[in-house]
C-alpha cells in the first residue's frame, strides 16, 4: 500500500516540485494552496505525512500543526519555511510538528525526513493494532507474530479449540503456553464458564492434590472447613495444567482416571463429585523421555497427547522480534507514563542476533528494563541489559568466527561507537587510537 503526502504550500510552482520529487520516491500525493482547503483535503485522504509552509494566505503554519494533529493524531507533519528562526522552529515542535526545515538550503533533507515520519506512522498504527488485540486479552489476535511457525500453531489452536479434545501445549519456558491455553479457551464453546490454571511445579504432591481435589471438613490436621478443589471449580469450563511433567506419578494415576470416568473422591470423602471439564496441560520437559525413565505414566501421556501443539523457541522465529519488542516498549512506556519511545534499527539488530534462551519472557523482562534505564526517547543499544550487548553474534558477520580476535575488536569499536552515540572523535580518545585509526577500522569492519 503507498503511502500519501499532502504538501500545502501557496506557491504553486514550489507544490508542483515537491509533487514529481515525491512521487517518483512512490508516494501518492495530494496539494492545497491554503490552510482551509488543506484541511479539507486531509479529512478526505487521511494523509500519514503533511508537508506545509510555514506562511500560508490565511493561517500561520506553526499554528496550523495543531489544528492538524487534533484532527488526525498519527499524521506527522513536517513544515517548511523560507526564513528559519528559531523560536518558530521550538512553537512547532512543541505544536506537535515532526520537523521543521527552511526551504533551499534543507533540501535534501525532505525526502530522507518523509521516509523517517512514514516510520513512526507505520509503528504508531502497528501499535495501535496490538493494542487493540491487548483489548480482546485472551484471543487468538493476542498471540503476536507473523512467522510461519507461530501461525501454524495458532491454526492448529484454532482448529482444535472448538472441540472438547484434551490438548498438550510443549514447548521452552517462557513461549507463553498459558496464553495460548487461554486463547484455545475463548475460542471455545466454554468461554463463558472457567478457565482454572494451576502450576504443578509449584507445590508439593500433597498441596497438589489438595489443590486438585478439594478435601471435608476434619479430613486431616488444619482442615477446619470443607473446601472445593480446583477440578470442582473447573467444572463446565477449562483446567490449565501447566507444567504437568513435574507432577508425581502416583497423582497422575488420579489424574487419569478423572480423565476416563469424568469423576472424582474429594480428600476425606467417599462418594465421588462427577464433573465435565475440557483439560488442556503444558509442559516445557519432553515426556517420552520421562516415560522411559519411569518419571510418567505412558497410558497418561496418550491421554492428554489427544492433541499436540508445539510453541516454537524464540530463536525460531526471529522475524517476530521487532513487532514483540515494539508492542512490549508501548506497554512499558505507558505503564511509566512515558510517550514517543523510539527503537533504533541497532538494537532490533542486537535483539534479532541475541539466542533467548528465556524466549518471549525475557524478551519481555528486557524491555521493561531498558525502558526503566533509558536517559532519553531513544532505547540504546547500551541499554540492553550486558547478555544482548556482549552476544557474539551481533558482533560477527556471516561467515565470521566470534571468537576470533578481529570479531572481538569489531565488537568493542561497536560498543564504543553506540556509547559514544557515533561520536568518533570520542570514541577514538576513549579506545586509545588515532582518529584516523577509527576511521579505518570502521571501513574494514563495515560499521
């Protein structure tokens, strides 16, 4: 899909200009001669970038961003002025304005600003749409990411969610299986009952059950009062068992034939409660090896593998990063009251180059962290907690041994140079070399 420009701008040989220079840069574009008529124009195109001169006919053009930005916030504009002062220049960045450059001597400057403004729009409406997503919290339109890994899972949940098949979520720490369990939940006929999660990981085999289960009144010590267990609390909707690996193996016999009867013996009663649950459990251990060594039940195992879907690592699809990384960035941002945070293409690089071995959690983590140590709108590579920056393979190019000592020297003039925020001179003094040293290692490294 293009993207569209309005230029406004009352000279008309000057509009024109602008007008073949833009389109042959594949923009569609879109003239005013005023104020009002560009007003108009935009409330019919919806244009991403506006062009416009500071002096119009009816209406001052520092002015005029304001008007334009209540109308259409994602619209960037950019202003042109034929005499440049500096005051004018702060009103318009303060009115909203992305830039502000004179006419002439900044020309070559357009069409670079034009393409960085269609960026931030682009991110701006990216965000937007995840937000949206954020809104229906636990669909399928929550699960971020375009590659072909993770929507083959999520075609897989999307079939299979409307069923009442039992379903096993594998996959690393950290690729968000509880969130996908939920979206196989509201996809399905029992959305509008429970969905229950417990981690069995996180209590003991006598705490597991009791959570399970529920027990009577004076069953055992410390049990003052009947209490109903989770698969009660289920009943009619969804139990999560996340970790199910780590459950032992005498309760996973119970387990099983809660699964096969459809009934269940609270702790310190005799007559069986009988339920209709749908059980979806995930694991991060691969339990065919844990059926070899003894640690679970093989007849279990085909029971709840009715299903199977695997949430790929986040190594494994690299290509949802930038949109994972931007939608977390928003996210802190507005947690820390924070508006405009920016990703340069260095550090989605770094991200991009980095192994995950916590997967989306870490991703996550990061973020959250880097924002929290960001001195001003843009997120730097030296942001990034010390694992990202000294990955070896942000440093080393293909083909490039990352224990090499040329990588290693590349790696630290990268540092160097992000610290520096490109500064050579500075980075030069900081490395101990000549400037004109930086600047060869710079042309033979390719940075």
């Amino acid at each position: 899909m293009k993207h569209s420009v309005l230029i406004i701008d009352d000279e008309e040989k000057l509009r024109q200009l602008l007008s073949r220079i833009i389109t042959l840069e594949g923009f569609e574009v879109f003239q005013a001669g005023d104020a009002r008529s560009g007003l108009k124009q935009l409330e019919k195109t919806a244009a991403d970038v506006v062009l416009c001169d500071v002096k119009l006919p009816d209406e001052n053009g520092v002015e005029l961003v304001k008007k334009i930005k209540a109308r259409a916030p994602q619209t960037e504009v950019i202003l042109l002025t034929a005499y440049g002062n500096i005051p004018d220049g702060v009103q318009a960045i303060k009115n909203g304005a992305f830039d502000y450059i004179t006419k002439g001597d900044d020309n070559n400057r357009i069409i670079p600003l034009l393409n960085r403004a269609i960026e931030k729009v682009t991110l701006h409406k990216r965000v937007q749409q995840l937000e949206q997503q954020l809104g229906n919290k636990y669909s399928f339109d929550t699960v971020i990411g375009t590659s072909e890994v993770i929507q083959q899972a999520m075609l897989f949940g999307k079939k299979v969610a409307p069923t009442d098949a039992t379903v096993l979520i594998t996959g690393e720490t950290g690729t968000g299986k509880e969130v996908f369990a939920r979206a196989i939940h509201e996809a399905s006929d029992r959305r509008n009952k429970s969905f229950v999660a417990i981690n069995c990981a996180a209590f003991s085999r006598e705490l597991l059950e009791g959570e399970l289960f529920g027990h009577r009144a004076g069953s055992f010590t410390g049990a003052v009062k009947d209490q109903a267990g989770l698969l009660e609390e289920a009943h009619n909707g969804t139990l999560f068992l996340d970790e199910i690996g780590e459950m032992a193996i005498d309760l996973q016999a119970k387990l099983l034939r809660v699964l096969e009867s459809g009934e269940f013996i609270k702790i310190g009663e005799t007559k069986p409660t009988r339920i209709n649950i749908r059980l979806l459990a995930a694991t991060n251990r691969n339990l065919l090896k844990e059926i070899e060594t003894g640690q679970f039940r093989e007849d279990l195992y085909y029971r709840i593998a009715t299903f199977k879907i695997n949430l790929p690592a986040l190594r494994e699809r690299k290509k949802d990063i930038k949109a994972l990384a931007t939608f977390y960035l928003r996210l802190f941002a507005e947690k820390t009251n924070r508006k405009g945070l920016h990703i340069p293409a260095e550090v989605f690089q770094a991200l991009e180059h980095y192994n995950w071995p916590g997967n989306i959690r870490e991703l996550k983590n990061s973020i959250e962290r880097s924002v929290i140590l960001m001195q001003d709108d843009t997120l730097h590579v030296e942001d990034l907690p010390l694992e990202i920056q000294q990955y070896p393979s942000s440093a080393a190019g293909p083909g490039e041994n990352p224990s090499s000592l040329a990588s290693m020297e590349k790696s630290h003039i990268r540092r160097i140079l992000q610290f520096t925020r490109g500064n050579k001179a500075e980075a030069a003094r900081i490395l101990e070399i000549g400037i004109a040293t930086l600047y060869r290692k710079i042309d033979e490294y390719k940075l």
